[in-house]
C-alpha cells in the first residue's frame, strides 16, 4: 500500500552540513497526523534532519519530497510550516518589535520590512495568536530586550499565523523555566488536538507530549531504532543510544530518564 500521506519522504539520501556528510543513504517517511520525535545525542543529525523539511538543506544525492512533491516554490512550501528552533532564534535581527516578530511569519523573514504590507486579517490573526501565548505586552518590545522565553514564545506565535499543518520544533524548551515548558506543551498537546502534526526534537524525554506515538532514535547520521514510543523508550535502547547506562521510567503518561541500569 502506498504512504497514506507523506509529510516528508526521504530515500537514499546523502546531506552535507559544510564539509561534513551527516547523512548517507539516509531513508525515512513520516506520514500526516503521526506526531514524532526524534531523540538522539549532540551531533547526531536531527536538526540537519528538520532543515530539510521546510528546504533550508537539500540532499546532494538521493531525493527528498515534501507533500509528495520534490519541486516546490519555497514560500509556498514554508507556509506549510511552523517552525521554531535555537537557530531561528540566534539569528533574529535584535531590533525587531514584538509586533513584527509574530507578524514576519506571514513573510517567513525575519524581521518586517517596508515593501511588506499586511491586511486587517492577518493583524487581528497575529493579536489573537499573541494573546493566546500571553505577549501581548510586548508589542513593541525589541526582540534582544525579551528573555528567552518570552523569544521563545514570539516564535511560536510567528511559527502560527498562516496556520501550517505540521509545525517542526527543535529543542523548543531549550532556556525556558518550568511554567513556560509546561505551557509551551500544553499549547503543542491543543496544536495537535486542533489537527497538526508535530515533529519534535528533544534532549528531554519527559517534554514529549502523550500525543507523540512515533519515536525515531537517530544516532550518527544513522536510525538505531524507529517505532511506537513505548516500544523504542527502553532502558536498553537509550543506554545504546548514549552510550551510558540510562534507566527509563514512565509516570502519568510522561517518560523520565535518569543514570544508571
Ligand atoms: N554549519 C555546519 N557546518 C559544518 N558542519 C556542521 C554544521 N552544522 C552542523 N554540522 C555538523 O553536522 C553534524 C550534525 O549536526 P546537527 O546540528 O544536525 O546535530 P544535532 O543532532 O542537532 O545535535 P545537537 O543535539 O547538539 O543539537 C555534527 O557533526 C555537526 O558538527
Ligand atoms: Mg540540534
């Protein structure tokens, strides 16, 4: 039977970061309405991995396609995204208002720019979104003088505004304290509830929502286990997939990690 739908689909692929090969006859298909995470250590691949879903990476071998597709028009494609990541963080141009942070997601830029004219829609989207996530207050706030958090929450309305259906989220929680990491997954459990699809990656076993049913251990440009999370969560996947002694648990839904066998 054919991929019900595939959000990505990538077959034999060969990816470069610079000099580096991270990928090399790398294959993976994840389908609409799977949510998935992807878990791994530093340095194994997974945000070279989530660039190529809305074209910042292109394989230099093998073939990627997004949505069935392998030709896209890449600010139709990026509508169909959200995405929020440490890299699009750093790289925001610090001057940039709250205001215009949220509103530069209808543009996929990042900052707003003058040619960029936006109509009465799309600013009441981007209130409504904002009040959603409580930075409201921030409308002309510059992004440099924001915490992390409150960044952190600017790109996650941004990530919302033209309504993607999957949004990619690398390390989301990275920086945030734990009543901005518990909203932050309370909004991504309502995301997914609203019927997006969420890829996530995540040092953090405890952050993956309960919706996520996909597991995907990447290790050296390589998968070393992919299946149903209770399946691929085990002691003895993630002692080998760090190669330390690790101990899984699991309490109300959520898995926990910690030292030893
Ligand atoms: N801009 C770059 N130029 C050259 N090599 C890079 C670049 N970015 C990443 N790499 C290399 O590519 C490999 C994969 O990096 P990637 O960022 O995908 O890892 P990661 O799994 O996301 O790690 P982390 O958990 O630390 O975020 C690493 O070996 C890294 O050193
Ligand atoms: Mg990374």
């Amino acid at each position: 039977m054919p991929d019900a739908n595939p959000i990505i689909s990538i077959s034999d692929a060969e990816i470069y970061r610079g000099q580096n090969c991270v990928f090399k006859n790398f294959s993976l298909a994840i389908d609409a309405g799977v949510d998935t995470a992807i878990v791994g250590p530093n340095g194994a691949g997974k945000t070279t991995l989530l660039k190529l879903f809305a074209r910042e990476l292109y394989p230099s071998r093998g073939d990627v396609s997004i949505f069935g597709e392998s030709h896209w028009n890449i600010w139709e494609l990026r509508k169909k995204f959200g995405v929020v990541s440490t890299d699009l963080q750093q790289n925001f141009r610090p001057h940039t208002p709250g205001r215009s942070v949220v509103l530069s997601g209808f543009f996929s830029s990042l900052n707003t720019f003058g040619h960029q004219t936006f109509s009465d829609d799309q600013i009441q989207i981007a209130e409504k979104v904002s009040s959603d996530l409580g930075i409201q207050d921030f409308v002309d706030t510059p992004f440099f003088e924001m915490s992390t958090g409150e960044q952190r929450r600017h790109l996650l309305a941004r990530s919302l505004v033209h309504d993607p259906s999957v949004l990619v989220l690398d390390e989301p929680t990275n920086g945030l304290d734990l009543q901005a990491q518990f909203q932050f997954f309370e909004t991504a459990s309502r995301l997914i509830d609203s019927g997006k699809t969420i890829v996530l990656v995540t040092h953090h076993l405890h952050e993956i929502p309960q919706e996520v049913s996909r597991l995907v251990l990447l290790k050296r440009g390589s998968i070393l286990v992919d299946g149903p999370k209770e399946e691929v969560l085990t002691s003895k996947n993630l002692s080998e997939l760090y190669e330390v002694p690790v101990r899984v648990s699991v309490s109300g839904g959520y898995f926990h990690a910690t030292p030893g066998q």
